[in-house]
C-alpha cells in the first residue's frame, strides 16, 4: 500500500511556540489522540491530549513542555500491517508521516487506514474464516493453501493469531462450495478445529452419537 493517498494537512502541526491554549483548541475540535510538533519541516514528537489535560499554564508554549513529547512515526513507503502495527503500539489514532530526508508530510488517520483495510479482498470478499491450531513445530502454510485448493476452495488469506511454545493458532480465510470437507481434510491432517460452522456435520455426528449413547445407557 502507497502510504502517499492517504496523508492529511487538514490541521497545521504544532511547534515549539505554539501557546497550550492553541493546543486545547485543536483537540477540543478533533478526535485525535496525539498531535504532530514540528520545527523547521522536521518531526520532533508528539504531545498527547491526556497529556495537555494536566497542564494549567495556557500561555505557555509547547517548547516547556518537552518530558512530554513522545516519538513515532511511519515513513510514506511503509506497508499497511506495519501502520497498524504502529497505531497499535502507540495507542493512538493519529501518526505523523515523514520521508527518506526525515521531513514531516503531514499524517495518517486510523479511520482512513481502517477502510483501506477493510477493502482488502481478507475483509471483504465473502467466504468462511476458520480457526485451526497444532503444534508449533508441525504447521505449514504451504500445507494449509495445499488442503484448501486441493478442495477446490480458493485462499483469501492466512495470518497466526496466537503462538506459544507449543502450540499455534492460525485464521483462515477461504472461499469455497465444500466447507465440510474441507473442514473434515484439516482433521486428517491433524489440525485441530476452533471455529463452530453450521457446515461441519462431524461435529452434528458426535451429537447424535452422544445422544444415541445417552439414550441406550438409560435402557
């Protein structure tokens, strides 16, 4: 993803002179988390409205305030997960971006980044997400494409949600006719089902078995 289409100046950034009244303003008129603070076309940090919440001192300028800038960033060439990952990490819904010279560009709204990523083929293409887990050491994604093509399903992604030392959580994402089967395929192969589909008539079968069972015991 091209980082470029996606980059604001809606707000000018701060700076070092900007008066904490200012500051209030803008965060009393956006919903942004943190705000950019830039000197001479260079990112020196952010300050966080939370932050400027404590701070009673109106007329002074962000420049005192320097203990409270925090520092993060994407570069306008960086990939989506890596943006999300930064949101993330840095609990924020704003992030400044900057380029190969280090030079603020403006910045990356969370809500924009989200609808890109909400119309990747993963999120909206329909299909079946299942949940499958085995051992850390046994797993293949080769082998997991393999079982699902195999089937004439049609891969819409992949992604580990969980490990351990042990174990490991993969979710799928796929498109296909045969759900059961192949449902039914990772078993055999020893993967270990997480997600309830109504498709999954083995799990229908060890119903009615029990239900037979508990029926003959009661004889």
């Amino acid at each position: 993803m091209e980082t470029t289409p996606y980059i604001l100046k809606e707000f000018n950034a701060f700076t070092t002179h900007t008066k904490i009244a200012e500051v209030k303003l803008l965060f009393s008129e956006s919903s942004y988390s943190h705000f950019p603070i830039v000197e001479e076309g260079h990112l020196l940090g952010l300050i966080a409205e939370i932050d400027i919440r404590t701070i009673f001192e109106d007329e002074k300028e962000l420049g005192n305030f320097q203990y409270l800038y925090q520092f993060f960033f994407t570069e306008e060439d960086n990939n989506l997960l890596e943006i999300l990952k930064i949101f993330a990490v840095n609990e924020t819904n704003l992030i400044p971006v900057i380029n190969n010279k280090k030079e603020y560009l403006g910045y990356c709204d969370l809500v924009d980044i989200l609808h890109v990523y909400n119309n990747t083929p993963f999120l909206k293409n329909e299909g079946t997400v299942l949940g499958i887990e085995k051992n850390v050491s046994e797993y293949s994604f080769s082998e997991i494409c393999q079982i699902i093509e195999s089937n004439d399903g049609k891969m819409l992604g992949i992604f580990i949600s969980e490990t351990d030392a042990s174990t490991v959580k993969i979710t799928i994402k796929f498109y296909s006719l045969e759900v059961n089967k192949i449902i039914q395929s990772f078993r055999r192969y020893n993967y270990k089902v997480l997600s309830k589909h109504k498709e999954d008539f083995y799990l229908e079968d060890l119903k009615e078995r029990s239900s037979y069972l508990q029926k003959y015991l009661n004889i």
